[in-house]
C-alpha cells in the first residue's frame, strides 16, 4: 500500500483505526447472528425470509437518514473524540438488549437492537472520516481512507464468519446463539477501551462557531442543500449513494440467495458475505496502490462498470443453477457443484471493483471542504446514502412481496444500476481530474 502502513504505528491513527474496525466487527457479528438465527432457526418460509432480510436492512439504515444532520453537526462543533467514548459506552447498553434478543429467540427485540446500533453508527459514521484530515498529514489521507475501508471490510469479514459460526444447531434440528450473546457484549467493551485512547480532536482553530439545529428534518435539509449545490460534492455523493444502494440490495439478499436459489447452507451464506468483505479490502488497498495517495475519480468509472459484468455473470449462473431437492448443501459440498467456483469468483469481482470505486470517492468528500465543515459533508453524503438504502431496501421487499420478483431477479436490477454509477463517476473525473 502506498505510503500508508505507516500510520498504523501512530497514536494519530491507530486508537481511530482499533476502534472503527472493532464498531463494524460487532456490527456485522450481530447482524449476520441475528440473520442467520432468523433465517436458519426461526422462520421456514422464502418470501418470509427474503422480507426480513430487507426489512432488517432497512431499520439499519433508517437511522442514518434521520438523525445524520445532528451528528454531523455535533462532530463539527466539539471535541470528536468526545463523542467517541460517548457512543461506544452506548454500544456496550445497546449490546445487552442485543444479547437478550439472541438468547431469547425474539425478533422484535433483535430488530430494536438493530435500529439502535444504526444510530450508534450515525453518530460514529461521520467522525472516522472527518477526523482523519486533522490527524494525518494532506498526503496521508487517501492512504488513511483507504486503510480504514480495508480495516472495515476486514472486520466485516471477522464479524460474518463469526455470526456465522456462532450460531450452532442443536441435535434436535434447532438452532441458538448463546456464545454470540456473549461475543457481542465482549466486543464492544473493546471498542470502547481503543475509543478511549483516541486523540483529542477539537474544532479547527478559527473556524467560525456553529449554531446547531436540532429540528433533525430542518437540519437534513439544510445540510443537504448545503452540500448537493457544490456540483462536485452532488457527483461525488450520488455516486456513492448508487454504490451503498446496490450494495444494499446485494447484502439483503446473500442468506436466502444461498437458501433458496442455491440450495445451500449457512456455512455457504458465510462464505459469500465473507468474500464481499475481502473483494472490498482488497480494492481500497489496490486503488490507494494505483493513485499513489493522489486524490482522483479516474478509476471509479471502469471500476463500476466491471462491477456490472461481474454482477450480470453472477445472475446468469443463479439463473441457471440446477435445481436440488435434498437437504442443503454444506460448504463443501456447494464447491463440487458445476460452476460454483465461478459463483465466488463473481462475488470477490464485483467488491474489489467496488472498494476501487467508493474509496477515492470518500477521500475526495473529505479533502475538498474545510476541515471545520468535514463533519458535516459526510453527514450530507450519509443522509443520501441512506436514502437510497431505504429506497432500495422498500423496493426489494415490495417486488419479491407483491411482484414475484426473484432473488435472482434483484440482481440483474444491481447490474443495471452500476452503469449509473459509472456514468456519474466519469462525470466527476471530467469536473475534477
């Protein structure tokens, strides 16, 4: 990685680093033990599942298009670091009802716990990125991006094939996840021992003071129509908010694509969010490698459209998937299945062309704007991210609840979308590069 390993050395990244990559670890520990408790153990039905899925993702996001306003604001005006320890001490309370939920087999307390770790991660979502400008050096700060996303990715990684194996099935045929109550509890009591060590990150020195708004719909308009005028801001947004819908619809529909058009297990299911996670990791560090720390678009378009015809040869093979009657297939046994090599491999392009898209994208939001404004930026780029979740998050449970549409079927609708996606990256490396 170019000139960037460095920074995992110093107390400037380190603590920030520790504590992003142990938040999305829990994230997706809880999440993909709730997924597969849900999917695996509790419900026995296609369309029940595939619903769930999407409404889980939904109520995750949720909280990043309501509330991003006032944390951006809230991480511009004090100390980030502050804030820092003020919500992982909340992701430790937020972990005990989450615990409850897992042991008890209780949806409506597994999607509460849910919904509050979204707004944990909306108020921690703009200071990982909005703090690196004032911690690292000007060419530092793709690298750290790009770190930060490979960390992510890479905890994402951890935390699925740990939700995953946690999750254990009985002798009877049922399934609990005690050990994963108990894991998640232990990760954010780390989370908040690495937050506590990250430096003080006060607002810049003569930077104008900031008036909050705490009229959370006001604010988000306010701060959007801030952003989105500025027309590489509005490109740079809009093309991420593409890149998180799509990644949404993928994400929604990896346990019961694997369920129910492949015939396969959880082990399966673990495997393919796990690749997502290592194909991401891979092309932030790739990106950062070919820029050499330059801040630039100039790969996010060819980036996007190969995620495309990744995404388009992976709905050709599920569409073509032979049809299996018997028990579901165990990991080993899915890998002796014609062209199911093909199928990880189609995964693994579609995230490595997607970190070589998105990373260069959050560094640009974040070294075109004031370091006082930074914050908010990111809160801007959140509110609409988040709103292309939801949306697509809606539509996806609408079409598979009353259109019959496929799991297959959302997947040709993703690889529709990244021409979008390219097309608005091409438009921002003419505006900036």
């Amino acid at each position: 990685m170019h000139d960037a390993i460095h920074l995992v050395r110093t107390r400037r990244f380190l603590p920030l680093f520790a504590t992003q990559f142990l938040g999305a670890f829990n994230d997706n520990l809880f999440r993909t033990a709730m997924v597969m408790l849900v999917i695996y153990g509790i419900y026995g039905d296609a369309e029940q599942e595939a619903t769930f899925s999407a409404i889980a993702g939904g109520l995750f996001i949720l909280p990043f298009f309501l509330l991003s306003a006032l944390s951006g604001q809230l991480a511009d005006a004090g100390d980030k670091a502050a804030i820092i320890r003020i919500v992982k001490t909340a992701e430790i309370l937020i972990m005990v009802f989450g615990a409850a939920g897992l042991l008890l087999h209780n949806i409506p307390l597994l999607l509460a716990a849910l919904f509050a770790m979204g707004i944990h991660s909306t108020f921690f979502g703009p200071i990982k990125y909005a703090i690196l400008p004032q911690h690292l050096n000007g060419d530092e700060v793709l690298g750290g991006t790009a770190l930060v996303e490979a960390g992510t990715y890479i905890a994402i990684l951890g935390g699925t094939l740990l939700g995953g194996v946690l999750v254990l099935q009985r002798p009877d045929g049922s399934y609990h996840a005690e050990l994963a109550a108990v894991a998640v509890l232990l990760v954010a009591l780390a989370g908040r021992v690495s937050g506590g060590m990250v430096p003080p990150a006060r607002p810049e020195p003569g930077a104008p003071a900031l008036r909050m708004d705490w009229h959370i719909v006001r604010a988000s308009i306010t701060l959007v129509n801030a952003t989105l005028h500025v027309r590489r801001l509005f490109l740079a947004i809009l093309a991420i908010s593409f890149f998180w819908a799509m990644g949404a619809v993928l994400a929604a529909q990896f346990p019961p694509l694997v369920k129910n058009s492949l015939s396969a297990d959880q082990t399966v299911a673990t495997l393919f969010l796990a690749t997502f996670s290592v194909g991401v990791a891979i092309g932030s560090v790739a990106v950062n490698w070919l820029l050499k720390g330059q801040v630039s678009a100039r790969y996010s378009p060819l980036s996007a459209l190969f995620m495309g015809v990744f995404v388009m040869d992976l709905w050709r093979r599920v569409y073509a998937w032979p049809i299996h009657a018997g028990a579901l297939h165990d990991i080993q046994t899915f890998l002796t299945v014609p062209n199911s090599w093909m199928v990880v491999v189609d995964l693994l392009g579609v995230a490595v062309a997607g970190g070589m898209f998105v990373v260069p994208l959050y560094a640009f939001l974040t070294t075109t704007v004031p370091k006082s404004e930074t914050a908010r930026t990111i809160a801007a780029n959140n509110i609409v991210n988040s709103g292309f979740m939801v949306l697509a998050s809606i539509i996806l449970a609408v079409a598979v609840g009353y259109f019959e549409i496929t799991v297959a079927d959302s997947l040709l609708i993703v690889a529709m979308a990244s021409v979008i996606a390219a097309w608005l990256g091409y438009r921002l490396h003419l505006a900036c590069d």
